[in-house]
C-alpha cells in the first residue's frame, strides 16, 4: 500500500461548490486529523465490527461519530480506504487537502458509535 487509498481504488479530486456534510470517525486510522467519510455511502446494515472491518478504524474500547459540515471551496480527495489494523476496508475515504485538520467550527453534533448505529436501525 502506497498510501491510505486502497491499492485499486480510483481516487478523485474535487472541490465543494456548497456545504457539503461528511462522518469523522474518532480514532481514525490514517494518521492526522483530516479524514472523512461520506454518509450516503454509509451502509446501514453494518453492525459495530462492520463498521470497524470496513472503514479500517484502529483498536479502541470506542469510537465516536461527528457530523462535520465542510463550507464551499475546500479541495478533497475520495477513494477507498485501505485494508489497515488488520481490517479489510474498502469504505470510502474523504481527504481534507491543504489543512492539517478539520477546524472544530465544522464540527456538529458527536455521538458513540453504539448511539450512531442505534439511530440509523
């Protein structure tokens, strides 16, 4: 692997044109702190295990799940996330370009992942 994108996955570039919302998972596995996940692409079927094995989370007793609104004119790169921590992965992968992190005032409502699935099922 050559980087957090997984070894096959196309990987674009774009730039927001209006506030766009995207999940921030808590530990996330790619070092820093400018990784995001869409929440179209998020499969409602998963269960707490899925959802680490998929988005490639780190080991931790818990996660927590931010809703993060990203103003117009931000550059980011999408692909698939690779397999990382021994998960499979294979979820999307939001890069936050040009920033080191996801500024706090972007940053909505925070819940664990255990209320996140219960309020998705």
């Amino acid at each position: 692997m050559a980087g957090p994108f997984a070894e096959r996955s196309i990987v674009l570039e774009f730039e927001t044109g209006s506030p766009e919302e995207f999940l921030r998972f808590e530990p996330e596995a790619p070092p820093g702190e400018r990784w995001l996940h869409r929440p179209d692409e998020f499969d409602d079927d998963l269960d707490r295990e899925g959802v680490i094995d998929r988005y490639a989370l780190p080991d931790s007793a818990e996660y927590e799940v931010s809703v993060v609104t990203v103003p117009p004119g931000e550059s980011m790169r999408i692909g698939d996330v690779a397999g990382l921590n021994g998960r499979s992965g294979g979820g999307d992968l939001v890069e936050l370009l040009g920033r080191d992190a996801v500024p706090e005032e972007w940053v909505g409502e925070t819940v664990t992942l255990a209320e996140f699935l219960a309020d998705r099922s």
